[in-house]
C-alpha cells in the first residue's frame, strides 16, 4: 500500500493512505529513520520505504503549482 507522510510528530507519524485518502498514525519507530512531510512510502509485509522517484515526482508538482500561484 502507498502513503504520503501527512505530518510527523515527537513519536507519531500521519500518513494518508494515497488509495482511499484515509488518515493512518503509527509509531515514528516504524517507519525509515530519514522520512520528511510529503514523502511517498510503500509498505510492503509490513516493512515501510521511501519510494524516492514518487517523492521528488510529487514534491516537483507541489513546486511548479506554487510557482503558478505567484505568477
């Protein structure tokens, strides 16, 4: 399943599952040491990573769609 780290707390993380758009907390433990907010992580058997082409794909339209806001 994939999720996009919404906010990251002292021991929690939200993530927003990019399927169904539902909110997700669980334990920052469980997730990779490096994660930042907007990150793209698939969880697979349980086991979380940072997909970092989805990342920068997603953070690059974040990006332009700011740039257009101020044009």
């Amino acid at each position: 399943m994939k999720y996009i780290i919404d906010q990251i707390q002292d021991k929690y993380v939200v993530l927003e599952s990019v399927e169904n758009h539902i909110f997700v907390q669980m334990r920052k433990s469980q997730l990779p040491k490096n994660i930042e907010e907007s990150d793209v992580v698939i969880e697979k058997n349980g086991i979380f990573s940072i997909c970092d082409e989805e990342t920068k794909i997603r953070k690059e339209e974040i990006n332009d769609l700011l740039n257009n806001l101020f044009e």
